[in-house]
C-alpha cells in the first residue's frame, strides 16, 4: 500500500473513521494498491456537519472581500503544487499527465471566479419611491454537501468548493470512493491557505453516506455529479426532504457532421473528444451523425484515431468492470451489424498489464435503436450512425433522453444556426469537439442530464448557493403614505 489508509477531515483535522467497512483504492494506470478509503457511518456525518454548523455564524459573517482572499492564495498553491497535484490524478485516475495538468488548470480558473465574486455578488439598491429605498443581499444558506464522482477528482470539486465557501457557507464533501486521494490535498491546501476549521469538511463512504447527506435535518442545499440513475434518486431523496438539489447525470453527445465539414480539424476535434479522458467525461463526443456523404471525414477520423495509443497518449478506465462494460458494447454492436473501423478491445500496455486499457474504438452503420447510441458508454468510443438529411439527424439527437452538449461541424453559417436553435442539449458547439462554457458562462446540460434548477458552475451557482434578502426602507416621514409603504 503506497499510502496510509485515508481518514474523514473534521474540524481542520485528518481523523480515522470508526468504520470496519473499508475498500481499496487501486490505480487504473497498472494495478497497484494505493491505500483504502473508509465507508464512514452516520453518526461521523453528523460530526462533520456539527463543525460545519459550529464554523458557519462567523464564517457567513465575514466579509465577501475577505472570504475571497482565502481563494487567491488557494490559486496561487495549485499553481504552485500543479505537478504534485497532476500526479495524484494520474495515479488514482488513470489520465496522462496532460489531461490531469489540464484538470488543475481548469481548477484554477474555477477559482479565479470565485476570487471575482466581491464585484460580481453585490445585490442591488434603488430609490422606488420618494425617500423609499429597496435592496437585495445574496445570503449564505448554512451547511451544504457536495456529491462528486470519480473521473475529475480535482475539477469537479472544484467546480462547488470555491463558489459555495465563497458565497459564505460551510461544506462537506463527499469524494469518489475510487478517487479520494485529490480530495484530501485539497483539504491541505484550504488549510494552509488560511481558510477556517469547520468550513471545510470531507466525509469518505458510498452509498449509505449519500442517503444520510439526502436526508440530514441541517445540510441545506445538495450539489451531485454521476450517473442519471443516481442522480434522479438523490435529487428525488433531496427534494422530499426540502433540500435545495442541483444534480448533474449522464450524458449522450451528439455530433452532426455535414459534407463541408473542414476534414482536417473536424477529425483532430472529433477524436480528441472521444478519447480524452479516456471517454470518462460527460462531455465525451459518444455519437457521430454523418449527413450525407461524409466518407471522407470518416476516414480522416479513423487515420487521427490510430495515433492514439493506451499508455501513451490515452489513459486508462477507472476499473476492470468499467473495461469489461465499454467492450460489452463494442461487442453487442458488431453482432447486431455494426462495423468497427477501429477495435480498441483487449488494449494492453507493455510493464503495466494489469492495467484497465480501452483503446480508441471506431463504429460505423451504428443504428439509432443499438444501445451502444442510446446509452452512455463512458469509454473512448465513436458511434456513427448515418442520415440523409439535417432534420433526420437532428431528430435522432432530439430523441435521446440525456441533453448535456451536441456540435455541429459545418462551414455553413445557417445551417449551423438551425442545429443551434432545434437540437434539445444545454451546450452547444459550432466545429468545436467539446462544448463546455469557459468562466463566467455556467455548465448545465438539459433533460435527464440534469435535475434542478440552475448551473454548477459561473453566475448561474450564485443563485443555488444563496438565498436573497430584500429590505425596503423609509427614513423621512415627508414622504408620507401611500400604497408602497
């Protein structure tokens, strides 16, 4: 075991859960044993929200300017710390070293936000009668969670650590199983970057934690990210228990590819969205809609595919089970008639074969019936189903339950515009391959890729993690009454 086995963070301090239920933490990249992760109770939840609460009355109290100043040095250690932190990603992961910098990079930026939220956050004043003022005040909620899943163990808590402690309230953080290694550091380097104890807590577990944070009397608003399954249980769990709830599920991206697609960067953009991260991202290109005659593009993209190689430029899977499933698809869609390009089954990398290894994986005359295009793969696969025209192809996007992002690769401004306004996705892209809004601009899918009201990330998370006061005030009795006062 290459680490000590991890312990809940409390109050400031790393301390051991009571837990007997424990399960290991293995790397992706080769198999290796790096430390076990305790499956924390209840009552060790109740602790972490009983600091939080006893942190909150000081914290909401202090003022935004200050609380923004915790960030800024925050910034300034992942920068510092970006190679130590990239590692770790990579290690309980399985990313290349590039995609984890990337990671900790948008982290960063994530947190540069927040250190923004002084001159964004100010509420409003305006004189709406003689001598009558009214204002809002965005207030902190209390004590908040934050579900976050396995295949960003540092930007997705960050995605809610930097905005919702900002804003003025006191968290608890409940990480992947399978990843809790960046969570931890993350508690260290709040620490050191002066943020107060109680305001930042992590409590380890699996599915019975999840169910106390849905239903405990004290945590007020819920942040999840995972898989639309549990995603509708915990919003639904939340809710009835009359929790705020923001809960991000899965995803099924549609790309539309029309004849005067630029070949050349349609491929390299195509391909890098369906391999990066090893496809364990929600917004993975999972599924090629080619219009027309595209044969050209296709090829191109099955030339840029190849160049990807496990454990070089492509990491692993998070588990063998992961592994096992993604080729399950694979496998189902060539016996019911599809044709594989490009085969990324039974990958194995040279020293690290007990390593969990998808290669990239071409599939075309993919139909929109096979589960391989209506599901989420999670794995560096291309489904490519075909059309004749625009609105068929768009109609088949339409149809899928999931909403996260859709593109279309096309050097056609109108018709660009069209996909723009009829696909049914929360993100869309024009010739770009991964969709997602840069800061300020907020993250947020549609239909069963999302459940709540409002965005994660940007602006829009101000409002989830607030609630707004208004106060109207009268000073001079000059202005006598009138149906305003």
């Amino acid at each position: 075991m290459k680490y000590a086995p991890f312990q809940n963070y409390i109050n400031g301090q790393f301390v051991p859960s009571s837990s007997n239920r424990k399960l290991d933490v293995i790397s992706p990249l080769d198999g290796t044993l790096l430390s076990s992760v305790p499956m924390s109770s209840a009552e060790e939840l109740d602790a972490a929200v009983k600091a939080a609460a006893n942190a909150f009355p000081v914290w909401s109290k202090t003022p935004i300017k200050e609380r923004a100043q915790i960030f800024f040095r925050y910034k300034y250690l992942l920068e510092k710390n970006i190679t130590e932190l990239a590692a770790l990603i990579c290690e309980e992961n399985g990313k290349t070293n590039g995609e984890a910098i990337a990671e900790i990079e948008k982290s960063i930026e994530l947190t540069e936000f927040a250190c923004a939220l002084p001159q964004i956050m100010t509420g409003e004043i305006l004189e709406v009668s003689k001598g009558i003022e009214c204002r809002t005040e965005h207030i902190a909620l209390g004590v908040v969670a934050s579900i976050v899943p396995f295949n960003f163990p540092a930007m997705v808590p960050n995605w809610t650590i930097p905005n919702a402690i900002a804003t003025g309230n006191c968290m608890i953080i409940k990480p992947s199983e399978k990843v809790p290694l960046s969570c931890a550091r993350i508690a260290q380097l709040l620490k050191e970057a002066g943020l107060p104890d109680g305001v930042f807590n992590i409590v380890n577990g699996d599915s019975e934690i999840v169910n106390a944070i849905c239903v405990h009397p004290q945590i007020e608003a819920i942040s999840f990210v995972g898989s639309t399954k549990v995603a509708k249980i915990v919003y639904q769990k939340a809710t009835q228990h009359f929790k705020r709830c923001l809960a991000l599920g899965g995803a099924k991206n549609h790309l539309l590819v029309l004849p005067d697609a630029k070949e050349e960067m349609t491929a390299v953009n195509i391909v890098a969205s369906m391999s990066g991260c090893a496809g364990q991202r929600c917004m993975a290109a999972s599924a090629m809609i080619g219009v027309g005659k595209v044969d050209h593009i296709i090829n191109r993209i099955c030339e840029e595919a190849i160049k990807i190689v496990a454990g070089k430029n492509l990491g692993a899977v998070i588990n063998k089970a992961s592994k096992e499933r993604i080729e399950k698809y694979i496998t189902e869609a060539e016996q019911q008639g599809a044709k594989i390009l490009v085969d990324g089954r039974n990958a194995k990398v040279e020293g690290k074969e007990n390593g969990t290894y998808v290669g990239p994986t071409v599939i075309d005359y993919v139909r929109p019936d096979m589960a391989i295009a209506r599901e989420e793969v999670f794995g560096p696969v291309i489904s490519i189903m075909r059309t004749d025209s625009l609105d068929e192809a768009i109609s088949i996007q339409n149809k899928n339950p999931y909403g996260n992002g859709a593109s279309v690769f096309t050097q056609n401004g109108s018709l660009a515009r069209y996909v723009i306004e009829k696909a049914s996705a929360g993100m869309i892209g024009v010739n770009v391959g991964v969709p997602v809004p840069r800061e300020p601009f907020s993250f947020g899918g549609w239909n069963e890729s999302k459940f709540g009201v409002g965005d994660i990330t940007g602006k829009s998370s101000i409002e989830f993690w607030t609630k707004l006061k208004k106060t109207t005030v009268k000073w001079n009795p000059e202005a006598g009454v009138n149906w305003m006062s």
